[in-house]
C-alpha cells in the first residue's frame, strides 16, 4: 500500500459502502422532515439543519467513506481519529440537531404515538440513563482495545464496520441525553450532567496513556505483517494514544463549556419567568386594590 498521504483522502475515498447509503438516506429523511415542516408554515432552526447535516453525518462520511477508510486497518492513527469522530464528534451534532424532536413535530396519530412509546420505553429508559450510557462510553474502548476483540475488528470486515456502528450509538447514548433538546427520558438537571463530563476527562487521560506506553501492540502482529517500509508501528501507536488523549480532553472541556452556558441560559429563562410572575401578580394586585379602594401592600 502507497504511504498515507493528505491527498489520498480524496483519492482513496469509496462511496460504495453501506454506511454511505445509511448516511444519505439520513439526510433525505432529516430534510423531508424540514420540507414538510415549511410547507404547513412551521418554523425550523437552520441551525439544527446544518448542524446535522454538516458536522453530523459529514463527520461521519469523512472518517468512513473519505481515504481515511482505506488505512483504518493499516494505521493505529487512522483508527484512532475514526474512534474519536464516531464516539465523540458526530453524536454531539447529531443530537445539537434534535432529530427525534423534528421527527415528533411531522409525524401525526399512529407513526407519533409508536415513536413516543420507543422513546420512552423501559429499554431506552435504562439504556439513556446517564450513569449507565457512561458506564457503556468508558468500559468500550478499554474492551475494544485490550482484548481479542480488536484483532477480529481487522481481520473481519464486517465486525469492523460494527465497531464504527457501535461508537456512533454509545456515543450517542452518552451525549445526548447531557445535551437534552431532544425528549429522551432521565435527563439530569445541568450540575449532573457537568459533573459526568468531568469525571470523563481521566478516563481519556488513561486510556491514552496506557496506549503510548503500551510494552504490547494493539492488534498483536497485525500491523507489522503487513510489511510497511513508510511506517513504524510503535511510533503510530504513541502518535494513535496521543490523538485519544488529547481529542478527548478537548471534546470534554468543550462539552463542559457547552452545559455550563446551557445552564446559565435557562438560569437566565427561569429568573425572566419569575420575574413576569411577580409582575402579574403585583398587577393583580393593584387592580384588585383599585377595584376594592384600598391601598395596595407595598
């Protein structure tokens, strides 16, 4: 195989694969359901459109379809950068893109009522519960890596390719539910949701850690068997550990960001509807006063 290059992301990219299918009729789904919000004179945040549509699916093609694809079993890297996109990129912007809510605001009687009752069935109850979606986002890339699993991901396409479904929906399972516009049941008030997100931060610390300085390729002999004079395993191993460390602390601290002024937002709504409360009920107030002639309580 030809050294990776930056130009062999266009070059060596496939759209032939079933994942480019999935990804398209997302998108042909996503933007029907916009269409027909607009035709019956419902608004739509094009924000959520692009947010979707771009760094959502478009993450996802990118790792997946693009040439990143044909080294993801060649490069520890390349993997690497598919694992961060998959788990921890393209689920934040899906969810930013609220397509359950979009969903909801289309459909009407029947196809309505069985989306609410998958959504707040007792499996996605207890599959989107928040410690047990982290449960799931920690332990999976620690049993991914240091087991027999990983190397079956190389040699095996299709359980490959289950992996990269695999990180999409734990990673979904895990963010969306913290970002909350969408209506999934057992969403945390915002302090709980910040505090999860820092207890994520070490974990990524770990785990990449343990990578780098890992005596023990992962994979076992896989990559050395393939024979690459323009690589050297353990040197791509060090740089795919620093890709899991570093992206993860950034998409953490982002995330934490994220809450923090996802909190303070509805802080600031709840001290607005306060304050229009008070004010009504001082308006009641003194209407009823000028209505009784006495003098309104200060």
């Amino acid at each position: 195989m030809a050294p990776f290059t930056v130009s062999a992301i266009l070059t060596e990219a496939s759209v032939d694969s079933w994942i480019a299918l999935v990804l398209v009729v997302a998108a042909g789904l996503y933007l029907y359901g916009v269409h027909r919000l607009r035709a019956r004179g419902d608004k739509w945040p094009v924000s959520r459109t692009v947010l979707f549509i771009g760094p959502g699916l478009g993450s996802i093609a990118a790792v997946t379809v693009s040439g990143l694809h044909a080294y993801d079993t060649t490069l520890i890297s390349v993997h690497m950068v598919q694992h961060m996109v998959l788990s921890m990129v393209a689920p934040i912007f899906l969810a930013l893109g609220a397509p359950v809510t979009l969903a909801l605001r289309v459909l009407r009687g029947a196809p309505r009522k069985r989306l609410l009752a998958v959504v707040h069935s007792r499996y996605i109850r207890v599959m989107s519960f928040p410690l047990v979606a982290y449960a799931l986002f920690v332990a999976n890339p620690f049993v991914l890596y240091f087991t027999g699993l990983y190397r079956l991901t190389l040699e095996n396409a299709l359980a490959h390719e289950v992996v990269h479904a695999h990180f999409i929906l734990t990673g979904c399972l895990f963010f969306w539910p913290l970002l909350g516009l969408d209506p999934l049941p057992g969403r945390w008030p915002y302090p709980g949701r910040a505090l999860l997100m820092v207890l994520s931060v070490p974990f990524h610390t770990v785990l990449g850690l343990t990578i780098m300085q890992s005596t023990t390729l992962l994979g076992g002999d896989w990559y050395p068997s393939l024979g690459l004079s323009w690589v050297d395993p353990w040197e791509d191993q060090k740089v795919a550990g620093g890709i899991l460390w570093a992206g993860g602390e950034f998409v953490s601290v982002t995330m934490i960001g994220v809450l923090l002024m996802q909190w303070f937002k509805q802080s600031e709504r709840e001290a607005r509807r306060i304050d229009r409360e008070l004010d009504r009920q001082e308006a009641a107030a003194a209407a009823e006063a000028a209505r009784t002639g006495a003098r309104p309580a200060q």
